[in-house]
C-alpha cells in the first residue's frame, strides 16, 4: 500500500512539474514572439546610440561647465575612450545576451492571456503606430532628460566644490 501510495505522489509530482515546463515554454514562446512583433532588438540598438550621442554631447558640456578647457588632442582620445567604453557595453549588453532575460522576465510576468493579448495589440494598427513614434518619443524625452542631468550635475558640482572648502577650512581651524 505504501508503495502505491508513494508511487502516486511521484506520477502526481512528475505530472505538475511536466505541466508547469509546458506552460513555461508556451509562454516562452509567447513572450519571444512578443519581443520580436515590439522591435525590442532595434529598440536596443536605438537606445545604444542615444547613449552614444548623449555622451558624445554631455561630456563637454559638462567640462566646460566646470571650467575646464580640453585640447583638440585631449578631446579626441576623450572621445576614443568613450567609443572603446560604449563598444563593450554594446557588446556585453547586445541582444543576443539579454534576449533569454528579457523573455524570461515577460514570460514570468505577464500570463500567456496577457502575452497574447499585447501581440494583438502590437500587431494592430495602433500599436504598430506606437512602435514607430517610439524612438521619436525617445529622443524628445532625451533632449529634456539631458538637460535635466546637466544642471543637476552643475548643482552636484557646486555642492562637492563647496564642502570640500568647509572640510579644509574646518582642518585649518583645527591645526
């Protein structure tokens, strides 16, 4: 009796864990299908450029907000180390190593319902429009995000400037 009892509990555990791999390869499935219909490979490519050039227009800003004046040879090798820096996140970050994360992360999140549901969405007219303003959007947000980065980034500069002033007032004062 113990024995059959023992070898049902095992079909049973056999049959739920057989069960829930299907679910997790069908919505796998679903959830790639997903990524592909919402462009995400060229949505990345996109954004990797976008940082690019955002770097490539901060950085001097950012200098020049603080003074500091670089040569026509410090700004190429500045601009050589940023290539160099966005050529290993763009490759340790491509597609093909975020893909499996990315699918993994909508095929957990979202029921298979809910991924067939957006495919739909994506795939109609209002959602393929969507996805074509997108990077449009992107870039409007980006201009203002910027922006935003540079004052802060001043702000951030002025409050170091200041402090480090108080810390060595305050080491002159002690001596």
């Amino acid at each position: 009796m113990k024995k059959i009892l023992a070898i049902m509990m095992m079909t049973v555990m056999a049959v739920s864990m057989f069960a829930a791999e299907a679910v997790s390869a069908e919505r796998s499935k679903l959830a790639g299908e997903l990524l592909t219909i919402m462009r995400q490979e060229q949505q990345m490519k996109n954004a990797f450029q976008m940082m690019r050039n955002m770097q490539q227009k901060m950085l001097p800003q950012m200098l020049e907000q603080n003074g500091v004046k670089m040569t026509a040879d410090q700004q190429a090798e500045q601009k050589k180390m940023m290539d160099e820096v966005m050529n290993i996140v763009e490759e340790e970050m491509s597609w093909n190593k975020l893909k499996p994360i990315v699918v993994e992360a909508y095929a957990t999140t979202f029921s298979e319902q809910e991924l067939k549901d957006l495919t739909t969405f994506f795939k109609s007219p209002a959602g393929q429009n969507f996805l074509d303003k997108t990077p449009m959007l992107q870039q409007q947000m980006m201009s203002s995000i910027q922006q935003m980065a540079m004052n802060m980034n001043k702000k951030v500069g002025e409050l170091i400037q200041k402090r480090a002033l108080e810390l060595q007032k305050k080491q002159v004062d002690q001596k």
